[in-house]
C-alpha cells in the first residue's frame, strides 16, 4: 500500500511545507494518539515530545501538543533532547508513545517527525499506517469530551535523566580523567547534554557546535561535517574528537592524529571488544549492504558473523530482535547497542570507543584501525522528479559495473529515503575500478535526469 506521510524513518519534508505544516503536525497528534489509547490503561494516556533545535521545532511542538491534548492524551514536553533520550524517556516515564521532532543530519530548513512505541522502538508499518488512515478523516470522532481533554507538562528533570543513564552504560568507576576531548554537537541536540556527560566523567572537555541559533543546526559542523572538529583536535592536541548529528543519534570519531573513523570501525571495535568479554549476543553483528567488506572480512577472522540488511537503521533494530543480536549499525556511524538502547544512540557509542581506549592504555588511532578497508566510493547524484533508476540508460549502466566487478566488487545503487538522491556505492580490491563504475553510473542518471526534465 502505497504511503502518503511516512518515509523511511517517521515524516520528513521543508519546514511550513506539505507534509511539514502545523496542520498536517495537528493531526499526526490527533491520529496518533487515537490510536494508542487502547483503553488498558491504569493511568491518563501520556505522549513524550522531544525535539533537536530547528526553529520549525516550536511550531511543530505546538501543533503536535495541540492534537494530543485534543484527543484527551497528556503530554510531557522534553525540549531539546537527542532522539535516543526521548526513546529512553518514552520507556522510563511509561509513556504511550514518544514523538521526536527532528530532521537528524538534514539542513535546518527541513524537519521530520518520528514516533516511538512504549518500549523506545520506531513504529512498525502496519502501525504507521494505521496513523495514516486516520490522519485524514473527520477529526471531529477524534476529539475527547471538554472534561477529558490532556494537559501539557515540562520535565525539568529530562536532561539529568539522559545524563545519569548515559553514564551508567559504562563499568562502574571508569574514568576519563587526563583525556582532551573535543566533541562538536553540531548546534543540535545534543548540544547540553553530551558535553555534561563527558565532563562529569572526567575529561577535560573542549566543546564545539554548542551554540544552536535554529538555523545553524549541522551547518558546517557535526557528523556530516568534521572539518571544524578535525581542526580543532589538531590546534588542542586533543586524545579524541566527538562529532555528533542534528538529533545525536550517530556518532563520527576523530582519533588523535585528526584521521576520521566511520561507523564500520567503530562497529569492529565494540564488537571485538564484547566478544572478549563474553558479551557478545548472537556469534555477530548486524550491518547494512553499504557497510565495507573489510568489516565481513575481519569478523570472519574472529569466528563471527555479519548479517547485511538494507540501509536504515529501522531494519537494523528488526533483525537485531529478531535474531538476537546486541549490535548493529551502519557506517554513517548509526550505531544501536541493544543493551543500553533501542535506537542509535552517538554519545553512548563514543563512550563504549573510550572505555576501551582506557582500558587498553592505547591511543584511539591504534585502537580505531581494526582493518583495512576495501576501496570504496559513495556518490550521490541529486534528480528534480521521476525515477531516474527505471531509465533504460541508467539499466545499461548498472549491467555493465556489475560485469566488471565481477566476483571482486560490490555495487549498491538505491535511492535516499529522505531526500531526492541517488546514492551510488561500488567496492573492491581495484580503486581505479571502483572509481570508473560509479562514475559510469552517476553520469548515467545525470543524462536520465536531464532527459526527464
């Protein structure tokens, strides 16, 4: 069935456009909370709102809180949180439904909502769609008698509540103490918090990205961006840097020497890491099809396993509980630890990449360069409208690569679930083959596209 609001990860669009409006945000709280008041409750039906630092986010807060309240659920506002506080929250206040207001690493001129089950998960589609049938109905079934419509509260006590859990992830009396740590939190959400974090354990903190203005969330900061962060280790002479997104919830390290290290590292070393300590669920970890074969490759090594699925981190969680793992992630650095979370969450990422730095008395770049990664290239190629990947050309194109990877490579073409890319990844053993194929292809659906304009 096809889906009118929800992508890939909740709604998503340009702020004060269709689907990003107050109205539509109006009656996703109608819809929404309708659906979860099933009459079981031993209390008020309550809503969890979180939200990153888009200055859309005020209006979409109000909105949403407008149609909760409307439908009789009470709403408890968080302010500016990291998506995987609101799922923790969700969880820890018994809330019915946790709703994140963010748009991750997207510029600030977008926004999205996401919404949580009671026990911190992303909605599945059979209940997204369910929201959806109700969205747009007659909001006048919707609407509670006047004595039983909710009310809104702020938790004051929210961020302290991330902080203390955020800390207890890590064995009792480890300490940064005599760490530098820079950690950019790309003028977002987790702007507060996770400096709090580090320095109550210890470090000595050099904090970037912690001045949100709600324009300036991910602009030429945080995990998409790292050069500012790269720099500043550089000019501090820092043991590690920290570059969290938008809403926090995917990490990208900088080790001492101002090298990057992508989620496929940081993966390895958690999952190195566990399996020593006889953590380690399921023989393995879960990663997506753009993950590096180095990774599969070093695991093999081990004895574990690495189970692939498509790109999203929604799909990572499903398989994960379905099969019994306790990590998985992508390479953008989406890392969930099923332990302590039930979505990425880059803080508490980081913090697993420093206790084993501590605890090994290693710098970060020894301790980041599990292996070596295959040659891999990433291109994305914008397109204004169509399906570019349904054009003959672009078939053609694909046919080819493949034939010339042959047995050597990997290709993963797919479009972007949240904004209009094409995303072209080729790998293998030859790097100036991996370069001709997926510049083949991106040319292929630039011609596509411009035949279709």
């Amino acid at each position: 069935m096809a889906r009118r609001y929800f992508g890939t990860d909740g709604i998503r669009g340009r702020a004060n456009k269709h689907p990003m409006t107050s109205e539509v945000a109006l009656k996703v709280g109608m819809a929404a909370g309708k659906v979860f008041q099933n009459g079981t409750h031993t209390h008020r039906p309550r809503i969890v709102i979180g939200k990153d630092t888009r200055l859309s986010g005020y209006m979409l807060e109000a909105a949403l809180m407008s149609g909760f309240t409307a439908v009789g659920m009470d709403v408890f506002l968080l302010g500016p949180m990291p998506t995987p506080a609101v799922a923790m929250l969700t969880r820890s206040l018994r809330a019915d439904l946790g709703v994140m207001i963010s748009a991750s690493h997207n510029r600030f001129d977008d926004n999205g909502i996401k919404l949580f089950d009671p026990e911190g998960y992303k909605l599945s589609d059979e209940m997204e769609l369910r929201i959806e049938n109700l969205i747009d109905s007659d909001p006048s079934n919707m609407l509670a008698g006047v004595e039983n419509i909710g009310r809104a509260t702020r938790v004051e006590s929210a961020q302290e509540r991330y902080v203390e859990y955020a800390k207890r992830t890590l064995p009792r009396n480890l300490r940064f103490d005599g760490l530098r740590i820079v950690v950019d939190c790309a003028n977002g959400a987790g702007y507060r918090v996770a400096p709090e974090v580090l320095w109550e354990l210890g470090a000595e903190v050099i904090k970037i990205g912690v001045d949100p203005n709600g324009r300036n969330i991910n602009h030429k900061c945080g995990s998409t961006s790292p050069e500012a962060l790269i720099d500043k280790v550089h000019e501090v002479r820092a043991d590690i840097g920290i570059a969290l997104d938008g809403d926090a919830d995917r990490v990208v390290i900088v080790d001492e020497t101002g090298q990057i290290v992508d989620g496929d590292q940081l993966m390895a070393v958690i999952a190195e890491s566990w399996y020593r300590r006889g953590r380690l669920a399921a023989g393995g970890i879960v990663a997506t099809v753009m993950s590096n074969l180095g990774l599969e490759r070093h695991l093999q090594g081990m004895g574990l396993s690495m189970a692939r699925t498509p790109v999203g981190d929604r799909y990572v969680v499903e398989h994960m509980r379905k099969h019994g793992y306790n990590v998985g992630g992508e390479q953008s650095g989406h890392i969930v630890l099923s332990d302590f979370t039930t979505t990425g969450d880059g803080l508490v990422s980081a913090l697993q990449i420093l206790a084993v730095a501590v605890a090994s008395e290693r710098p970060v770049s020894e301790v980041c360069s599990c292996f070596e990664p295959l040659p891999q290239l990433l291109r994305n190629v914008r397109y204004d409208d169509g399906r570019p990947l349904d054009d003959n050309g672009v078939q053609k194109a694909i046919d080819a690569a493949k034939q010339k990877l042959g047995n050597n490579g990997r290709l993963v073409i797919r479009p972007s679930g949240t904004e209009p890319v094409i995303r072209v990844m080729a790998e293998g053993d030859d790097c100036g083959l991996v370069e001709v194929v997926v510049g083949d292809i991106c040319e292929a659906v630039r011609v596509a596209t411009a035949r279709a304009a």
